[in-house]
C-alpha cells in the first residue's frame, strides 16, 4: 500500500469514527479489557481464584472475608486494599454487603471449586 493508499485508509478510519462518534467495538479488544481489570482489581481476582460466588440468601461475616482476603494478597505479594475499599470493590463486582446484628455481611459464599 503506498502513501496515498494509507492516506486514504486513515481517512475512511477517520469518517467511520466521526460517523459513529466512538471507536468500533471489538471482541479482542473487550477481552483485553476484561482481563486487564480483573488482573488489575486484585478483590477480582481474590473472589475468582477462591471460588466465592454470589449468594441471595448466605452471608459472610465481612471481617473474615477481609482477613482471607489480606492473607491471600500477603501470599501472593499483591496490595491489599483497606476495608472501606474493600467493601465497596465487592459492591462494584456485584456483591451486596449489610450490617448485621454482629457487623457487616457480605451476601457471597465459597464454592467447592476455586480456579
């Protein structure tokens, strides 16, 4: 493709882009993303690795929650975040979390199954 050929190219890239007012979605690129925020969001990665999942009606006492959690960053030498952080990247992955007569819940359970 010579000069003009890529001119051209970049243009029509150009138009599409101003057509559409954003960038194409693209499947690789959504998975990339994906990927980067769970390894980025070491909360994530806590809960997938564990095997925690959802639960509508089981709770977790959000203190051990938190200390399994500080141990398994410890061990695996990430960051942990601070319980007020903590609480709400679990609320931003979905888990929902009260106060409890005993102190704050967290509505997760543990599976059988950690990755």
């Amino acid at each position: 493709m010579g000069t003009i050929g890529v001119f051209n190219w970049i243009l029509a890239g150009l138009q599409r882009l101003l057509a559409q007012g954003r960038f194409t979605d693209c499947e690789a690129v959504r998975a990339q993303l994906e990927a980067y925020k769970r390894q980025s969001d070491t909360v994530r990665l806590f809960l997938d690795e564990q095997g925690y999942q959802v639960s509508s009606d089981y709770t977790t006492p959000l203190k051990d929650l938190y200390r399994d959690y500080k141990a398994y960053c410890i061990e695996d030498g990430y960051r942990p975040v601070n319980n007020k952080n903590f609480q709400k990247r679990l609320n931003a992955n979905g888990i929902m979390t009260e106060r409890a007569r005993f102190g704050f819940v967290a509505y997760v359970r543990k599976t059988d199954m950690a990755f």
